[in-house]
C-alpha cells in the first residue's frame, strides 16, 4: 500500500523531469551544433552572439517543440478517451477513420478548391490555412458522428472499428479520384500535409497551437468520472448515476476535437494516440482517469518530443517525416501490449 | 422494519410490443432477502432489468419510496438501487479497492475525488464482504467468488435501500455459492437494506431468504415466504418437467427414477437411507419387507457388515461397502428371475 502511494506521488514530478529533459534535448539537439550555454541564452531572451543559431532556435527548434509537446498531449488524451469509450485496447484516432476524415475533409479543400474556383489554396495563406483547418475539422467531426451513430446502432465494438478502417478505405479512394483531376500543386500540398509534421508553424501560431491543444487535454480531466464509470459498461455506468449518452457525445466531443485541431495543423500523425494510452496504463496501475489523463498528457507529450528528436538525429542532413518515427516507435508498443495480454488471458 | 420499500404494480414487461410477464405485482419489504426463481427463459433477467430501469416497462409502475423509477433520473435513480450484474466486466488495471471506491460515484463531485467519510464507507464495505484483504489486487486476479464480493462491496459502498443482484450464484462452485448468499443475508441482517436477487440454487434459496418470487411459465408471479409457498404445493406447478420430482418435506429437488423391479428391505435409519438411494439409481425400488418375505435385504445398523441379503430366509451374503453390495443385489435378482423362469418351466 505504502510502496503504491510512494510510486503514485513520486511518479508525475519523474516524468515531468523526464519531460522537460527531453524538451530541452528538442531545443538543444539538431542539424546544426549550437553550445548549451548559447541554447539557454536565447531561450531566455538574451543576445545571442550569432543570429544564425538565434534564427534556427526561435524560428525553427522551438516550435517545433512546442507543437510536439500539444499534439503528443492531445493525441495521448483523445486515444485514452477512445479506449475506454470503446473498450478496445486498439482504438485510436487514426484506427477509428477521423484522421481519414480529417484527410477527406482537407482533401476537398485543397484538391477541389483548384478545379471549382481555378485557385490554389495554399496562395491564400492564413485564409487557406483557416479552410484547411476547418475542412479537418468538419471531415474529422463527419465520421465521429458516423462512428457514434454505429456504435448506437450496432453496439458491438469490433464492427465499430471495421466501419472506421473501412472509412479510411473510403475516404482514401475518394482522395485519389480527387488528387487525379487536382492541379499538380494542390496535389504536392496534400502529400506534404499527409505526411506529417511538427514544423509547420511560426513560434505565434506554435503558441496558439499549444493553447487550443493543452487546454483541452488538460480539461478531459474532468471526464475522468464519467471515463472510469464508462469502463465499468453502461449499465453500471448508468446505475451509478452517470448519464451515458450525454457522457459519451462529451468524450467523442473532447476526444474528436483534439484530434481533428492536431489533424488540421500537423496533418495525420499516426500511432502516437493509439501506443501512448498503453505506456499511461503501464507506468500506473490504476483504472482511475484523473491519474491515467495525468500520464497521457505527460507521456503524449515525452512521446511526442522523442519522434520528432530521433526526425532529426544529430548528422542527418535533412528530416525524416514524422509519421514513419512514430511507427517505429508506437508498433513496438502496441505488439508488446498484444502479447502481455496473450499470456494474460491463458 | 416491514415497511414496503419497493412495489411493483400490475407491470407488464417484454421487449419492443412483445410482452414476457403481465400483471405482475408485488412488494419488497425493507430489511428482507428476497429471492427470484423462475426456470430459464421466464423472464427473470428481464424483470430485473425492468425493476433497475435499464428497460423501460410495457406497463404497470415499478415505485420505489412512491416515485417511479423510470420517472427518476439517474442520479436519483442511483441513490435508491444498486446493482450487481452478470456483466462480465473487464476494466484494465482497476483495483479492488477502486471498484468498490465507483460505487461512491452518485455522492462525489466533478472529478469524482472522495472525502474521509467516503474512504471510511469504502473500507467499511470491503471489510464487511470479506475482501479487504484483497483491496490493492486487480479484479483481473480475482477468482470468481472474490470478484463477486468485490461487486457486492460496490453496491454497499453505494449505500442504497435496495441492491439487486442478478443471479450472483451463477458460476460459482457450490462453497463459493453457499458464501455468497450467506454474506447476503447479514447484509439483510445487520444493515436493514433490502436484497433483491435471481437464482437458479433452490435449495438455498428456500433455507436463507425472507421471501421468494416464483415466475410462473405462464408469465405469473406468485410470492410468499418460502414455507408458506411449500404448504401452498407452489413449486410443483414451477418445474413442471418430466424425470424430476420436488419433495415438498425436505423442500429439495429429487432425480425421479424409473423403477422397473422392486425388492423387498427389512431396516431403517441413516444407512437404510443410503441404500434405497443407490437401489433408485438402479431403477430399483424398495418396499418393506414382511415377516413372510423369505427372500429379502435387511440392514442392521452399525454392524461390521450392516447389509446382507437373504434368501430363503437363509442369510447367503454380508457386504460391508454399498457399492459392493448392490453387485450381490443384481446378481441376486437375476437368479430370482431364473429361478422363476425355470419353475415355470417345470
């Protein structure tokens, strides 16, 4: 009992150290080598001596670090909330189709736009980027709505997520056709922004990014509650008071808006929202969310920064996309998840 | 303490305009353990899930303290009954203690955070269902009666005038079973709740509860204490089936053999008891022996070899073990018949 309480108090100021050594690593490490004292001197707001490194920190490094801390966070959070929702330790944002809705709804935008109206998109700068983040957001609420809908009408878990890869199918064959009549530009946008990437945001716009995305994960705090009654299964849930379908439209709210806002601005980045619940759940043994949301956040957030350090080792001329780290570090996860629980069960 | 704290009135339950069971009434009086029976597919389950609210009714009220419960919300709801369901519930990393800690959901605030009097009602119902020492293991290691109680302490912890169980005793090996329903009954005891539950265990239910509802076949509810339905010759007419007798005397279910050939016994007592149930086995019925039955068994209590068959009146074999002398009796009768057959040919 001692023992658990210890590892319970001691553990979050562990991983936020954990957390911010791994910033500073984001801000430290890179391409070009800049002296640690420098680093600290310029995130402090002193003169550097080289505005070059000045440049490539405020400029480059630290956004990207502050993207990586609110989308590791966000992705972290809703793939928790997804878990539990559906009560599959193989939900996520990206496994459920919102992601590929996300993808449809920017597809529209950015592909269709040029044949309708004859105009790239991505000349209209913040207003372009304004539409595009719309477009995720409408295609990535689309089919959560379709996916809630489903999940009322069938119940059962697995058909849910059949109907969310078959969504990604879908939307991936509506995105060809798209991309077929689409001018090469608006093409070329599209795959960069399918790619993935933290590095797309000036420091201003990094700062808002990490608002619209902190905030929201931080107040999933307060459907912890309903999240560890939702475990239980409805009928529990609900003879403990809780009102389930006001709950669940909440989680699917919550859990689907910080997907659809990580989506919009850093395009689909995969396997982070589905492996970082299973670290939360491993590094605490507890099936209360107010510890679990705690864990997500930090552990999104650690995971996050360590994809986007290892995007860019130190003597790499250029970055990796970010999705192809995330899968290299979230496949191990989740397998080594799969089998824990094979040797659980027998 | 016989104030009614539920009733049920003139209710009609079923599924979509399909009814199962009409007219059903009854009432659960406070402090009392209250057994459901019915043989599968009466609409047991049903009715239960209509009495909790998880269904809504076809007609008829379902009142409890004279409101509703299907007018109530589920917070209100949620003071007054509590539920342990046939759920199998699978909640990852959830301990004891935390399960039973949900069950103080309906009284928490927003982030579902309990106080001192909470942690005490806790630790109070764990302890009183026997599983406080259990507290910091997973639900996941439980055995199945251990897990049950875990359940059961939930429902305490809720603190409500009724918990209902549905049939807790199922998979459960038969001292697992007879502890369940004993820890139920000084709940009903020591704590003036009412329990309401579903059972398949007859036996048990008749010796331990204050009060049985028998669902008829036809879709009847019949009520009363369980002696009182035994001298109104209730179960009869419940487990109407051929190749099973119910024994109103001992109030247990008897394996109705069919007799083909009967022998004739001189004796009584506990091993004379013993006999004429292995002779029934082998659809040999016993009647008494009279002093002109030259072939005959006597059995003569607490002797070296209390079982001996006589033929002639001459004693041919002593056996010690009954399984070695019910050997002798078929032989024996076998050599009856012949000997019959062999007069009449004669």
């Amino acid at each position: 009992m001692r023992s658990i309480l210890l590892r319970k108090s001691i553990l979050i100021p562990v991983s936020i150290l954990f957390l911010l050594i791994l910033a500073a690593l984001n801000l430290a490490l890179g391409s070009v080598r800049i002296p640690i004292e420098e680093v600290v001197n310029i995130i402090l707001g002193n003169d550097s001596s080289n505005i070059i490194w000045e440049n490539i920190l405020l400029r480059t490094r630290l956004p990207q670090t502050i993207v990586a801390l609110g989308a590791g966070m966000a992705l972290g959070v809703a793939g928790l909330l997804m878990q539990t929702l559906f009560r599959n330790p193989l939900a996520g944002p990206s496994v459920l189709g919102i992601s590929s809705g996300s993808s449809l709804g920017v597809g529209f935008v950015l592909l269709l736009a040029g044949q309708v109206w004859g105009f790239s998109f991505s000349r209209l700068g913040i207003w372009g980027d304004l539409a595009v983040i719309i477009a995720s957001l409408g295609g990535a609420f689309a089919v959560l709505a379709l996916i809630l809908f489903i999940s009322n009408k069938i119940g059962g878990t697995l058909s849910v997520l059949i109907i969310g890869v078959m969504i990604g199918y879908l939307s991936n064959s509506i995105v060809g056709v798209l991309k077929f009549y689409s001018m090469e530009e608006d093409v070329h946008n599209y795959v960069i922004w399918g790619l993935g990437s933290f590095s797309r945001m000036s420091v201003d716009r990094a700062y808002l990014f990490a608002a619209i995305t902190i905030i929201p994960s931080i107040l999933a705090l307060f459907l912890s509650k309903s999240l560890n009654l939702m475990a239980l299964g409805d009928r529990y849930a609900s003879n403990l008071g809780l009102k389930i379908k006001r709950a669940r439209l909440l989680i699917i709210l919550c859990a689907g808006a910080l997907t659809a806002i990580v989506t919009a601005f850093c395009g689909p980045i995969i396997f982070i929202g589905m492996a970082v619940p299973h670290l939360a759940k491993l590094v605490s043994r507890t099936s209360n969310h107010l510890y679990l949301i705690c864990n997500a956040c930090i552990l999104g957030a650690a995971t996050a920064l360590l994809c986007n350090l290892l995007a860019r080792l130190p003597g790499m001329e250029s970055e990796l996309p970010i999705n192809s780290v995330t899968a290299f570090i979230g496949a191990p996860v989740v397998i080594s998840v799969i089998w824990k629980k094979r040797k659980e069960n027998f | 303490m016989n104030i009614s704290l539920l009733q049920i009135q003139n209710l009609i339950i079923g599924y979509g305009s399909k009814a199962i069971a009409d007219k059903l009434s009854a009432v659960i009086p406070s402090g009392e353990l209250i057994c459901l029976l019915g043989s599968n597919g009466t609409g047991k389950s049903t009715l239960i899930r209509s009495i909790c609210g998880f269904q809504p009714v076809l007609g008829g009220n379902v009142l409890i303290d004279k409101f509703d419960v299907h007018t109530l919300s589920e917070r209100e709801l949620s003071k007054q009954i509590s539920v342990v369901l046939t759920d199998r519930v699978v909640v990852p990393n959830a301990s004891v203690e935390e399960l039973v800690g949900y069950g103080r959901s309906p009284y928490t605030g927003m982030l579902g955070r309990m106080n001192t009097d909470d942690k005490a009602i806790v630790l109070n119902a764990m302890i009183e269902c026997g599983i406080v020492h259990k507290r910091d293991c997973l639900l996941t290691s439980l055995s199945d009666g251990e897990r049950q109680k875990a359940f059961i302490a939930k429902a305490l912890a809720q603190d409500t005038p009724l918990i209902i169980l549905d049939e807790p005793t199922a998979f459960l090996d038969l001292p697992a079973r007879v502890e369940i329903m004993q820890l139920l009954r000084n709940i009903a005891n020591t704590s003036g709740k009412s329990i309401l539950m579903s059972t398949h265990d007859l036996d048990l239910a008749l010796q331990l509860s204050d009060r049985l509802w028998l669902l008829q076949n036809g879709g009847s509810l019949i009520t009363g204490s369980p002696e009182d339905l035994l001298l109104r010759n209730a179960f009869q007419s419940m487990f109407q089936h051929k190749g099973i007798v119910f024994d109103n005397k001992t109030g247990l279910f008897k394996v109705k053999h069919t007799q083909s050939t009967q022998v004739a016994v001189k004796g009584h007592g506990f091993e004379y008891v013993l006999l004429r149930r292995a002779l029934a086995r082998k659809g040999i019925s016993i009647t008494k022996a009279y002093s002109y039955d030259s072939n005959r068994i006597e059995v003569i209590n607490d002797s070296k070899n209390p079982f001996s068959i006589y033929l002639d009146d001459e004693c041919i074999v002593s056996e010690e073990s009954i399984e070695a002398f019910i050997k002798q009796v078929l032989l024996m009768q076998k050599l009856l018949v012949e000997k019959k057959r062999s007069c009449f040919l004669s």
